[in-house]
C-alpha cells in the first residue's frame, strides 16, 4: 500500500541573540497542525501532520511525531528513515540529538536528549523484552563536498565509493558496521562520529554542520519460533512441535539523516573553502528538492527520478521513493530576521507531504 511521507514541523524558540536584536516572531502555531506566517508582505498558512512550537519538549517531539512507531516498523524489518531538514541555527542537530553537552564529564540533561537517544532507548528496551533474538549494530557517514566518508573509521577521512547494485540498490562501499549491544555503547558511536564531523564556525551558528551525516542502525530479527519451548510431558509428539526456521528472519534499518542548512550562500557570509562547502550543499540539497518534487506527482505521471544527481539523493533513493517508510522534521526559527528562509523550507516541506512510498 502506498504512504505518504510523514512532515512535522518544529519551530524553535527565539535565541538570545535574536530576542537582544528585537527580532519579531513572524511564525505562530494556531494548534491542529498548522501554522501562520505573519509579516511584511506575507501571510500564509501551512498544514502539517503535527506542528511543534517554541515550548514543546523534545520528549513531546519523540512521542507526538510519530517516531516511536518507526522504531517499531524498523523491528519489524521495515527501511525507516527521519531527517531533519532546514536553515542553519534552525534546530536540525538540537531536535534529533540534544543541546551539545558543555563538557566531557557533564553530558546533557536527560530531559533535553534528542531523537536520536529516545530511538535508542526505545530499541534497547524493545530488544530486552524480546530476549536475544534482536541484533542491532550501526553505520554513520557524512557525506562532505560530494564525498562519502565513514565517521566511525579512525585515522583521517578517506573517500568511500557509492556503488549501484541490482539487489542492494545505492550502497556505500567498504563502510563499518558496528555492533553494539547496550546503550551506552551506542551512545559512544554518537558520540565520536559526531566528534569526526565537518563543521565550521558560521555567521549563523558557531558550530554548523558542513555536512550531512547518516546513522544507520541496522535490526536483525533473528529467526526464533514464537512458540513456548516444547516441555517433554506435555507434548509427548514432540515432531510436532513448529521449528524455529518457520518464523522468517527480519531485516530493519532505521536511519537518522541530519542534512547541512538549506539557507543561500550569500546569507552566511561564507568565503573561498566555506563557499565552495555552501556551493556543494546547496547543489545537493536543490538535487533533493527537485527529486522530492518529482517525487510528489502521481505515480502515473512521473517521470525519471534522477536520484544520480547527488551522493545525498543516492543514499536516499530507497527512503524517499522506494520501500521505505520516512519521516521528515522540518526545522524552523519564528525569528522575523530569517523570514525568507523559513517560508522557503516551509514550502518544501509542504512539497514533501505529496511524496508516497511503497513499504
Ligand atoms: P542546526 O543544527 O539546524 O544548525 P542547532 O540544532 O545547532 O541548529 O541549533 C542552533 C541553536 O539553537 C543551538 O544553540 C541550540 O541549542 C538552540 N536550539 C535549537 N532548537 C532549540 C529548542 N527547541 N530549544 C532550545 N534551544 C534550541
Ligand atoms: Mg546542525
């Protein structure tokens, strides 16, 4: 059966320095999902499936985006994927991981963990009532200036090739895949990949991504029969008993996609190296608009995707037009100052709402 791809919204709250500035709020959620943008020469109203304004908790964004079901799907051997989408300083990276811990020793508040570590949590504890049959291990890249680079991999960034196969469709050569059994463990993995990633002090966040990362987790449901084990004096047959291989095994992946800032390259204040960061960015983000675009036609009437265009667009075929179910966080600031931008991604959210996908 064909779905749609799930859009919610969430805008963050005004920031010190835009409250100090004496920017306007321009963005307000009038509740049931949608919002109204209100300045200037503007006044619009968007639809989504659930709108997040300034006060909601991250633990609000977790249960009411419908990101607990999609750990559950991935369990059940579905492809999953969330990315969070927007300008940067839009509250991308605060949304699927939490404020950056203020040091080593003094990690961040429980109440403020992202996406990302309530997926976890979930998993773990899916996983434990479940006994031992779940194995979970994960994969994280960023993809930076058109590469491929594996952040879990020690040592300096290298290259990694994206290759096309019939059964497998785009994937990425060579890259690590770590098992991890317990929270921490996984945490650890977040931890040190994001440590790899590229970033640059910015005009508008002092720690904005240059890149676009992905964890992948991958669910191995191994195949175990549903069935009590058999207890000799009450099945005196005990042939007749199912065997464990008549439970198939599953295969699920749930993938946390956290794109670089959608917003112009002359906004930034961005020059020579950051430039050409901002250049290949943007070409990949503007690859994966056109393909949602094209994506958001009815399936009659579409024509050739060109998931080519980008490594981006690649590594995110199969989420966006083919089996995979996927959710999109559109990420927004309420400030009057990024007006343009908010109502540029507002519309591309907006886009991706007519996107379907065959799980
Ligand atoms: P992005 O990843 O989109 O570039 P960040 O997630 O780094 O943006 O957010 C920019 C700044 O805004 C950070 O200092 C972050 O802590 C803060 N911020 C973002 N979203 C929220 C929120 N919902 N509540 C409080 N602070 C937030
Ligand atoms: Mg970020």
């Amino acid at each position: 059966k064909e779905t749609r791809l799930r859009v919610v919204l969430r805008v963050r709250p005004l920031t010190c320095t835009e409250t100090r500035r004496g920017d306007r709020r321009v963005v307000h959620s009038l509740g049931d999902g949608t919002i109204h943008v209100n300045a200037a020469r503007h006044n619009a109203t968007f639809g989504f499936s659930a709108v997040f304004d300034a006060g909601s908790s991250q633990e609000a964004v977790f249960e009411g985006s419908g990101m607990r079901q999609l750990v559950e799907l991935a369990i059940d051997g579905f492809s999953c994927t969330v990315f969070a989408f927007g300008q940067t300083g839009s509250g991308k990276t605060y949304t699927l991981m939490g404020p950056l811990p203020q040091s080593e020793t003094q990690p961040a508040a429980p109440g403020l963990l992202g996406l990302m570590q309530r997926s976890f949590t979930c998993l773990l504890e899916q996983s434990r009532s479940r006994g031992s049959d779940l194995a979970l291990s994960a994969s994280y890249l960023e993809i930076y200036n058109e590469q491929v680079r594996d952040l879990l991999r020690p040592g300096p960034p290298c290259a990694l090739p994206l290759r096309w196969s019939k059964t497998r469709g785009f994937y990425v050569e060579n890259q690590l895949n770590v098992d991890f059994e317990s929270l921490e463990a996984i945490a650890d993995l977040l931890l040190q990949g994001s440590q790899r990633r590229r970033t640059s002090a910015h005009a508008l966040n002092r720690h904005s991504s240059r890149s676009h990362a992905l964890l992948t987790i991958h669910v191995r449901s191994q195949a175990v029969s549903t069935h009590p084990a058999p207890v000799g004096e009450h099945h005196p047959h005990p042939t007749l008993v199912p065997q464990p291989s008549a439970c198939p095994s599953k295969q699920g992946t749930l993938c946390f996609v956290d794109l670089a800032g959608s917003e112009r390259v002359k906004e930034t204040g961005s020059s020579g190296e950051l430039s050409v960061e901002a250049n290949n960015i943007n070409r990949s983000l503007l690859a994966l608009g056109h393909c949602i675009s094209l994506l958001a036609k009815p399936r009659g009437k579409r024509m050739h995707i060109p998931y080519r265009d980008s490594k981006l667009t690649q590594l995110l075929a199969r989420s966006l037009g083919g089996s995979g179910i996927t959710l999109m966080v559109a990420c927004i600031s309420p400030s009057s100052h990024c007006l343009s931008e908010t109502l540029n991604t507002l519309h591309y959210a907006s886009r991706a709402r007519r996107v379907t996908t065959r799980p």
